[in-house]
C-alpha cells in the first residue's frame, strides 16, 4: 500500500511562545523546554548540520534521534522538559514552540 504523505490539518495556535532561532549544542545535555514553563504546545526541530546526529529525550530517556538535515514537528503535553544534545562537536539546532 502507498503512504499518502499529504495531510492536512487544522492548529488552534494561540501564540509563538519562541519564534524560529538557532542555539549551537554541545556533547552535554541542554535543557530546551522545561516542562513548568509551556502549556500544551507545538515543537518544531531542525538538525541543520549535515553529519552530526543530535539526541532529543524527554525526562531521562533517550526518546527521539535527527541525523543531519532532518526535522520533526510534533504536539508536546509538557509533563516532562524536553532536553537535547548533540553526538559530537557544535552542531547548529533550529527550533521553535507554539502554544495551543
């Protein structure tokens, strides 16, 4: 069967709570959202590095892998702080959150 990656959909965004920016990540983990400070929201995530991975995990588990020039749009309840960190070197991450 043939996946029909065309979908349309409706968001009830009620604010970008931080518009599209860049951060250079490290080895060691950064804390993105946290938890306490978003309501229900909408993240947007670039790996904008050609090679290097970046690890993305919610609480304490690794929950989510971009290699380089993949992206993930994704609804987040916020009951746990999204933190990342990059597999090697200073890799450049694209991001984004819009409150519902």
């Amino acid at each position: 069967d043939e996946i029909n990656f065309s979908v349309t959909d409706s968001l009830n965004i009620t604010k970008a709570v931080i518009s599209p920016s860049k951060i250079a990540l490290s080895t060691g983990d950064l804390t993105l959202f946290a938890a306490a400070s978003y309501a229900k929201s909408y993240v947007y995530l670039k790996n904008t590095d050609d090679t290097i991975a970046m690890n993305f995990d919610f609480g304490s588990t690794l929950s989510m892998t971009l290699a380089g020039g993949e992206f993930a749009f994704f609804p987040w309840e916020s009951s746990q702080n999204l933190v990342v960190a990059a597999a090697s070197g200073t890799p450049y991450l694209e991001y984004a959150i819009f409150e519902a």
